[in-house]
C-alpha cells in the first residue's frame, strides 16, 4: 500500500501531502472473548447463587415458625442446588474449550 501512495505522491510534486495513517486496532482472538463471556456467566452466576442463599435462608427462617411447608423450603433449597450445578457445567465447558484451543 505504500508503494501506491508514493506513486500517487509523486504525481503531485509542488504538493506536500501529509498521511495520516490509523492506528492499528489490536486483534481480539476467540479465545480470549470466549474467557469474557465465561466470566460474565460465572459472575451472574455467582450473584444469583447469593440471592438464591439468602431467600433460602430466609424461608429456613418461616419454616421453623410454622408458616411455611417443607416441600416450600424444598423448592428453594432445590433452586440452589439447580445454580450450583449450572456454575460447575460452565466451569468443566470452559476447561474443555481452554484444552480445545490449547490442541490448535
């Protein structure tokens, strides 16, 4: 490309011409998107995690006053146990694509 712009220069030698060249955007590779969005994943993961122990709690709490049933409390312990097996397949899916990528 710069043998094209000094052809094109030289056909105008009573003018200075400035080239601005744009600065070279880095290259984001597929492996290190797919680590953002297994982060962001874990990341609301987690946070729903927490919230899920607090209503747990929370309804650990009902329960032992008698205003709730066991099978209520169960379904909230059930939900964490839902998100804590969601967290560990996103962790064994990232540790297969990280040994994926490693291969290539």
């Amino acid at each position: 490309m710069a043998s094209t712009l000094d052809k094109f220069c030289s056909l105008f030698k009573s003018i200075d011409f400035i080239i601005k060249r744009e600065p070279v955007k880095p290259v984001i590779k597929e492996k290190k998107l797919e680590e953002q969005a297994v982060d962001k994943i874990l990341v609301e993961l987690n946070k729903a995690l927490s919230r899920a122990k607090t209503e747990f709690n929370a309804a650990k709490k009902i329960h032992k006053q008698g205003k709730m049933n066991a099978a209520e409390l169960f379904e909230f312990e059930m939900r964490m146990v839902e998100i804590r097996e969601q967290i560990n397949k996103v962790k064994e899916d990232s540790d297969e694509f990280g040994e994926l990528a490693e291969e290539e």
